[in-house]
C-alpha cells in the first residue's frame, strides 16, 4: 500500500437511495481516491452509499480511516478492516475526529445526517474556523434543491452571497478530482 498524500473526508448516505446510479457514482468515489493516492476519512460503516464507497477505495488498494460511535458500530455495520479505525463515544465526536483528520471535505447524495454534516462544516467556514476545501457532488443533479434553498437564503438577507463560494458544487467524478486536485495542492 503506498503513502496516501492527502486526506478527504466522505459525508454520504447510510443507505443507498431509490436510483442505483448513486451507488455506482460512489464507487467510483471510492476508486477515484484511491487512484489519486487520497485516503478515505468516512463514517466507517458497511451500509449505504458510505459502505459503497469504502468498499470500493479498499478494493482499489487504497487507505481507509473510519470514525464511528460505539453506539452506532452494529447499526451501520462497522467495519473491522479499515486501515484506521476509531470508536467514538458520541456523534460531536465522530464529527470532531473526521473533521480533524481530513484536509477536504466531498459531500455525496445523503439524508439528514449528510445534511447536518455539510452544514457544520459549512457553518464553520462561514464564521472562519476553518479553510478546508468542501464540494458537493452534484450528481443527478441531487443537489439541485440544496443550491436552491441556500441561493434563496441569501436572497432574502439570511446570508452573505460569499457563503456560497465556500463550496464548490461539482457535477461529475472528474471534474471533483481536478478541482480537489488543485485546491489540495494550494492548501
Ligand atoms: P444519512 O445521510 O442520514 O444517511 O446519515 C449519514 C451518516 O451521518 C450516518 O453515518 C449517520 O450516522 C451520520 N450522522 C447523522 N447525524 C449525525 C450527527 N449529528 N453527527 C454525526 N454524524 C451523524
């Protein structure tokens, strides 16, 4: 296995979603960084879209660190073959340890959990805690109505238009690698 040059924390769904497409797509998440020598920070699971794309960056002999409350280890199947795994006692710190240990943040189709995931780090950045560079995939067009709902927000006065140029919205697995690639090499 060589030396990974960069992390990048997944955020995604626990489970798989109705289009079997985003399955797909997250596979190719997982082999995309494995390919580009990116290590995988996730939320350790072997369930849904998170368990695709570990599954994946594994196959493709790439390193995994996985972060996962004890509480949720049998819940979401966690898996005991990572190259890294960490236990948490609670969610905050499941976040914590992820967070701290990437250098990039993608965010793939998801549920609610992916959503209070994107926007903490969002949040963060917003008030300047911290510079990593986040992405959302885009794929499908699944965050369509996300992009909507925070236009909107700053339309009516809630934001400033620069939160939305803390993210990048990314439509396809090559056009994230490029740009992860890039912004990894300035950060
Ligand atoms: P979901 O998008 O709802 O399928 O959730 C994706 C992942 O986020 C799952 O591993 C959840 O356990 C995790 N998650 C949900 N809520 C939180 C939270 N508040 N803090 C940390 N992880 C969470």
């Amino acid at each position: 296995m060589t030396a990974f040059t960069a992390s990048v924390c997944l955020f995604c769904g626990a489970r798989a979603g109705h289009d079997p497409r985003l399955a797909e797509i997250a596979r190719e998440t997982g082999a995309m960084l494995a390919r580009e020598n990116w290590r995988l920070v996730y939320g350790a699971g072997d369930v849904g879209l998170m368990g695709a794309v570990a599954q994946a960056t594994q196959a493709a002999g790439g390193q995994t660190f996985g972060v996962i409350p004890q509480h949720l280890m049998r819940r979401e199947v966690a898996r005991r073959d990572l190259s890294t795994l960490v236990v948490t006692e609670t969610m905050h710190e499941r976040k914590k340890v992820m967070f701290t240990n990437s250098d990039a943040i993608v965010v793939l189709p998801g549920g609610a959990g992916t959503l209070d995931e994107f926007f903490e780090v969002l949040t963060w950045a917003q008030i300047g805690l911290h510079r990593k560079p986040v992405f959302l995939l885009d794929v499908q067009g699944f965050w369509q109505p996300l992009l909507a709902l925070i236009d909107h927000v700053v339309e009516q006065g809630f934001a400033e238009p620069s939160l939305r140029s803390l993210f990048t919205a990314a439509s396809d697995i090559p056009t994230l690698a490029q740009v992860l690639r890039s912004q990894l090499a300035t950060s």
